[in-house]
C-alpha cells in the first residue's frame, strides 16, 4: 500500500475510533493520561509499520493491542500495587482477546463521558475534558470553543486528569439517582461536539468529519438514560433543529449561504417535525433551561417553512430569557441580531456596544461579523470596513470567509 493510503487508514481509524479506544483503556487502568499516550504511540507505530506491511484487517484491534502492550510496559515502570492489578487485568484482555477481531471492543465512551464529569472534577473543565479524552481534540481547539486560552485550558485539563487517578474515581456509568449532577456537564459536551462538526457542513476537515452525527447519537443515548430530564430532550432538539439545515449551508457552488438567505425546500422537514415534537415533549415537564430555549429559538426561525418569515419577535423574547438564565456573551451577540430585525441598527449597535468591552469577544469572529453587517445597515461604511476586515481575518472557513469579503466589497459601492 502506499504511504498515502496507509496514513490515510490511519487518520480514519483516528476520527472513528480514538473515543471508543481511549475509554476502553482508561476503564481497565483507571489512568486517563496514561491511556491517551499509550494510544498515542499506537498510532505512531501504525504509521512507521502499516506503510510497509500494510493496513491490519481489523485496525482499531491491531491499535488496541500495541496499546495495551505500552500500557503494560509503563505500569511495570511505574509499580505501586494498584499499577499492579491493572496491570494484571490488561495482560489477562491481551491473552483472552483474538487479535484479529474488533468485534468485541465495548464502547465505553459514555462511560468515560460521566467520569469526567464527576462531582470531584472541577465543575469549569468537565466538558472541556471530555471533548479531550473522548475525542481527542487539543487544548487550542476546545479554549476556542470555551473563549478562554489555550494556556489555561491546557493546565486544567492536566489537574483534571490527575484528578480522576488521585480520587479514583470509578469508570462506570453512575446510578440513576447519581446521573442529574454530572448531567449538565455531559449536555454541555455534547453540544460542544455537535458544533464542532455543524461548523463544517462540507466535511471538508477529515478529523470532526463524523462529529455532528456521533453528537446526535450520544444526544439519543443520554436522553434514553434520562427521559425524565427536559434539558436532555431540549438538547437534542437543538441540534435535530440544526442539523435539518445543512443541505441549505452551502449552494450548489459550495458558497456559504446565511440563514435568513437559505432555500427552506432543502431543509429536512423529516428532522424538524422529530425536532418540534421533542421540544414539545421538554416543554410538558414543568422546566425550563438553556437548551430547550435555544431549541425554541430554531424552531420560531423554522416558521419560515410556512410563512416565509421568521418570528423575530419570539426569538428576541427567547434571546432575552437565555441573556437572563447564561449572562453569555455568544447570546448577547445573537440578541443584538434579533434587535437589528425589530427595531434597526442603532439599536442593535447599541446592544453590541454594551458587550464590546468583553475580552472573550476580541476574537469571536461573529461578534465582528454581526457588528459588521449591523454598521453596514446604518451607514457607517468606514467602521464596517474595518470591523469585516477584523471578522475575515479571525474566520477559518474558507467559504464563510468569501461571504464576508462579498459583503465587504459591496461597501465600496455605498461609499461611492
């Protein structure tokens, strides 16, 4: 096989199984970091071996198997007796398991999800440290999504780790009645995953290709584990409310296309109607929370199937309750948007002007983006210049970066 198959078997078994195998690991050694790097090396043995003798049938049981193996040999180097017994219960899986069948791998991913969000973790770094150990994404990507640096996220998420080995903190899925305090933290990772892949609707970024999928997945799972619990429900609308738009993210040019501009037809009315009775059933049990307000958000947007207008007036109330419930920033810019629809851009600059002292704003592309369009609309060409040239440059995505720069140069018609 050539090298660029090889790694390319590689980089697939990564997205797919890095999770699975991870918690599969850490459930037998109770050692979260030791897990990662012992998967680590696996994956570095597969690129130095698999170019040459090619890629194994069963590759996620071939990566496994080297990673117990490294597993072991730093449990030997490291004894104390609790190193021992794990020791021993991944040498027994090494004898017991066939090599070549990964058929019998468990998935214990949502096991190790409700690890890390164990009351004993610090309640700030749960999530973060679950897109870490379950998905594998670095400390740089997951401060992104939480507005804090790359620094101080990478320094909580090793005393977190250190945590779970100090406390030994038991990899299982909690009772029931144990399940409502680690909850919100699991939701909340969840979400983080789901946006991470919804903000690539191409799949052009091979690692969070199968995120918003896996997402909705684990979405279904805890709300079976949890049907009493509306923000499990609420959570699961939302992204079924999201992910029905996908098709309409991208033209046929694959040129980005903003919500209010999407063709409603290529919505998956299939997905939104699923969506629009879960969100009825989170709104019966008499509580009402984050996910199920945003839900409800998407769904006074989804009106436009049916009268070719969003409910901007419902959305400005829903904004207005999470601003009350988060005091989020991410909401406060969403607000203002809803502000522009209802009552124009002096307004909605106003409300863009009472957050622009935030420093998690300073490089939040869609507040930028948002004060853009919003200067734009009240004539302020000059200032909108400069607040797209800030958002083009924080934005990754090569398309959304095209739509910012066509609206950028519609300017210079205004000015003229």
């Amino acid at each position: 096989m050539s090298p660029g198959g090889s790694s390319g078997a590689v980089e697939k078994a990564a997205r797919q199984g890095y999770g699975k195998l991870v918690a599969y690991l850490a459930a037998r050694t109770g050692d979260v970091a030791g897990a990662e790097d012992a998967l680590s090396e696996a994956f570095a043995a597969a690129l130095a071996v698999w170019p040459e003798q090619g890629v194994p049938r069963a590759p996620e049981a071939w990566l496994l198997a080297v990673a117990r193996r490294k597993a072991i040999d730093a449990a030997r180097r490291h004894r104390t007796r609790q190193d021992a017994n794990d020791t021993l219960l991944l040498i027994q899986d090494e004898l017991t398991r066939r090599p070549e069948s990964d058929s019998a791998i468990p998935d214990d991913r949502l096991q190790l999800m409700f690890v890390c969000a164990h009351p004993a973790i610090e309640e700030a770094v749960r999530a973060p440290l679950i897109l870490q150990v379950v998905l594998g994404l670095d400390a740089a990507a997951i401060a992104s999504a939480f507005l804090v640096s790359p620094a101080a996220m990478a320094q909580r998420l090793v005393r977190a780790k250190r945590k779970i080995g100090a406390a030994r903190i038991p990899f299982r899925v909690p009772e029931r009645e144990e399940l409502p305090e680690r909850l919100d933290a699991v939701l909340d990772a969840i979400y983080a995953v789901f946006t991470t892949g919804w903000a690539d609707p191409a799949g052009a970024v091979a690692r969070t290709r199968d995120f918003a999928e896996e997402a909705i997945w684990l979405g279904r799972l805890v709300a079976s584990l949890q049907p009493q619990s509306p923000e499990a429900w609420g959570l699961l609308a939302l992204m079924l409310h999201a992910e029905a738009r996908r098709e309409a993210r991208r033209n046929d040019a694959g040129e980005f296309v903003p919500l209010d501009e999407q063709d409603v037809s290529r919505w998956n009315a299939t997905l939104i109607d699923e969506a629009e009775a879960i969100l009825l059933r989170a709104g019966s049990m008499g509580a009402i929370g984050r996910f199920q307000l945003e839900a409800a958000v998407q769904s006074a947007h989804a009106v436009r199937r049916r009268n070719g207008r969003a409910d901007w007036q419902a959305i400005l109330a829903l904004y207005d309750a999470l601003l009350r419930l988060t005091r989020s920033p991410v909401v406060a810019v969403n607000r203002a948007v809803a502000v522009a629809e209802l009552h124009g851009p002096r307004a909605a600059l106003a409300a863009l002007d009472a957050i622009a002292t935030d420093p998690r704003l300073a490089d939040y592309q869609p507040y930028w983006a948002a004060r853009a369009g919003t200067l734009a609309l009240a004539g302020d060409c000059d200032a909108a210049d400069r607040a797209y040239e800030r958002a083009i440059g924080l934005e990754a995505d090569p398309a959304v970066r095209r739509f910012l720069q066509r609206r950028r140069a519609a300017l210079v018609g205004r000015r003229r």
